[in-house]
C-alpha cells in the first residue's frame, strides 16, 4: 500500500470523526452497523420473559371489555401504566398473534432500537458541541440491546416519543414537542422527569401566557387518551397510571443497594430524596438555565410584567434546550429511589452527550461512563455496583454544574424588543 493512500485513507478517518460536515456519513455508518448488530443479537442471544407476557394478559382481558385498572392484571401484577400504552400494546398484541409470536414482536423492537438511535443522532446533530467520533459510544451498551431486543420492555416506546419530543423542542416547535411529550407520558410516568426542563424552555422562550396554555394542552391530551377509562372508572385509572406514592420492590433496584432495606422503604427516605430533587433543580434554575438572561430575577419580572411575551430576551438555542432537557431527566433519575433495569433506557442515549458538557479531562469522562454501564450490568445489583452508579449521576450532575449546563458558549443573539 502507497505512502499516498495511507495519508488519504487517515485523513479521510480523521475527517469522519472531527469534522462536523461528515457527521452524518459517520452516523450512517455507526446506524447500519448498530442494526446489524442488533440482528445478530436477537438471531444468537435467548430471548428472556420478564413483562411481555404480562403487557399481552392486559391486552387479553382490555379486549375482552374490561375498562377497570384495579381488575386488568398478569403475572407480574396490575396494569399501572397510562392509556397510551395500552394502546400500543394493543397494536402489538394484533401484530404478534396475541403475543405469542415473539420473533416478530423481536423484530418490532429491533427496528424500534435502530430508530432510538437514529434519533439519538439528530438530536446530537441538532445540539452540536460533540465530536463526530462520540457516535461510536452509542450502540456499546449491552444492557440498552437487551431492554429493547431481548426483553421488550415499555419503556421503549416511551423512550423514541421523547426523543421526539426533545428534537422538536430543540427545533423550537414548542406545540408540536408538548403534544408529544404529553403521547410520551401516555405511555410511561417517569417521562414527568423531563416537566421542569420543559416550564424553563416555554416560559423562556413563550411566555406565562402560552406556557399555561400548553401545560392544559398536555392535560388534555392526557384526558382523550384516557376516555374510555375516565367515562367508566376514572378513580380506578388514576390511582393505577399515575400512582405518585408506588414504592418498587428493593430486590431489583439497581441504585441505593448500599443502604439497607428498611431505609430504603421508609417515607423518611423518600422526602430527603424529593426535597433533594427539588432543591438541585431550584439551584440550576436559579443560578445556571437563567445565567444568560441576566438572572432568575430578570425572568421572573419581565415574565409576570409582561405575560404574553417570552420572557428571556436571549434567543434559546438547541444547544441549550436540548442541555437543559438532558439535565432535568438526570437530575430526577439522580435522585430517583429505585430504578429497575430497564430504566437505564431513559437516559442511556444522553449520558455522552451529557459528558461533553462536563469540564472533566477525556478520560474521566469516558471513566464515568464505563462506571455506569458497567453498574447497569451487574444483576444483582450489589454495593459497589449501586455506589458507582450513585457517584458517577452525581459526577455527572456536578459536572454540569460547573460546566456547560446551558450548552457549550455562543455569543448571545438578542430581539428587538
């Protein structure tokens, strides 16, 4: 081989993975190859039962006409999610043979894999501020294969609405990202975690006025969605969906393992942890998401002054809606009580991302994401798992503090008031 076409074939590699005009070529490239390997995955690796057969049991007895949340129930339990997840189930339990064609459900959900990340990719795209290169961290996860391919959870569909939701806000299509966002919560309550994020955009970027608009077009939707329970059972319906006071089974938390089970259970631990929750994201939007804009008190002034205005008068960038959205969901899976498995879906994608918005040197960065798949792998959890998980969030959550927790710097671009 000559001189020559090493020196192009590098430079060409080079370019693949630092030059943001070749950032779709290498993300096409890490796409197929993720798909393929994905294909292999489900062709060679035993698909595990955990809920599908009990989302089909659920679908089973909801087709039979039974409307009342607190009497639909399977072998792992009741139904405890919204409408919007009946729905889809309800489309998959007619694709799949009532459920019992598990391959072609398989193939449902490795498509549904390769489109997260596809997605995953344009938002990166869409925020900017990541190398190219940081691509090829996505499909390294075994445990994201394996909630979507493997063992076909929920929460996916939950995950890809989001993602969509996100790209849209990031686009500033506010009505669009908050009716998806609101189909997203039909689906999985965790999606709540996204909801302060979302108050700073629309307030920021819309104002009180079309803000409140929008939070009772979420509920809305939420109300349709749910029509069929509501009309019959809606005390049922909303005790079961949105059941705020549910405690997880300690058994299968991947996070708090170093803490023993009567702590964990206890409502004294829930509110240190949800006085925790509150106070980091009263702190980021008081001295971080506001930072630009002159400060918490300049928003809040010229947002009650003027209502029916934005009230930042910076241009909100992708960059930062994306960042601020990415780090109101870290902030509630940080300080979540118990998170399951299949739980890692809701911010696998993010945490590279999340990352490169850190200060930390490279290898730092990398070492905290290595600690965190590494503690999503290890079943069961134990106490080095748990705490490694624990401290790199935390890692993570500091780093934004200290870094670029509004998106990387730009020069700010004003309106003409």
């Amino acid at each position: 081989m000559s001189s020559s076409l090493v020196s192009s074939t590098f430079a060409l590699v080079k370019r693949l993975l630092v030059e943001p005009q070749y950032f779709w070529i290498l993300a096409v490239l890490v796409i197929l190859g993720d798909a393929i390997l994905t294909q292999l995955i489900v062709r060679f690796v035993p698909y595990t039962e955990i809920d599908w057969e009990t989302y089909m049991d659920h679908i089973g007895l909801y087709t039979k006409g039974e409307r009342n949340y607190s009497k639909i129930t399977g072998p792992t339990g009741l139904l405890v999610y919204p409408a919007g997840h009946v729905f889809i189930h309800k489309a998959l339990y007619d694709l799949t043979s009532s459920g019992e064609n598990i391959a072609r459900a398989q193939q449902i959900y490795a498509v549904l894999y390769v489109v997260s990340l596809f997605l995953a990719c344009s938002i990166y795209q869409k925020a900017g501020g990541v190398p190219n290169w940081v691509l090829l961290l996505l499909p390294l996860s075994k445990r994201l294969h394996s909630i979507f391919a493997l063992r076909m959870f929920g929460d996916c569909w939950a995950v890809v609405i989001t993602q969509l939701s996100i790209l849209a806000y990031g686009s500033g299509l506010d009505d669009l990202g908050t009716t998806l966002f609101s189909a997203a919560l039909s689906v999985k309550m965790s999606v709540f975690l996204y909801l302060p994020g979302i108050l700073v955009i629309l307030v920021k970027r819309r104002g009180i006025m079309t803000t409140v608009r929008l939070v009772l077009t979420m509920v809305a939707l939420q109300a349709l969605l749910a029509r069929r329970f509501l009309a019959e059972y809606p005390r049922e319906y909303l005790q079961g969906a949105f059941d705020l006071s549910r405690v997880f089974l300690y058994k299968w938390t991947v996070n708090w393992r170093f803490i023993d089970e009567h702590t964990f259970l206890s409502p004294a631990f829930a509110r240190a942890l949800l006085l925790g929750h509150v106070s980091v994201l009263v702190a980021f939007g008081w001295y971080r998401w506001t930072k630009k804009d002159g400060g918490v008190h300049f928003v809040l002034r010229h947002a009650l002054l003027k209502p029916s205005e934005p009230a930042s008068l910076v241009t909100l960038s992708s960059d930062e809606a994306i960042t601020i959205l990415f780090t109101s969901n870290l902030i509630g899976i940080l300080f979540a009580r118990s998170l399951h498995y299949q739980f890692y879906s809701w911010y696998a994608y993010q945490l590279p991302f999340v990352a490169w918005r850190t200060p930390y040197p490279m290898p730092v960065k990398l070492a905290v994401l290595a600690s965190i798949e590494y503690a999503w792998n290890v079943y069961p959890s134990t106490t080095l798992s748990s705490s490694c998980l624990l401290l790199s969030n935390a890692a993570l959550v500091a780093g934004l503090w200290f870094g670029d927790s509004q998106g990387r710097p730009l020069e700010p671009r004003t309106r003409n008031e």
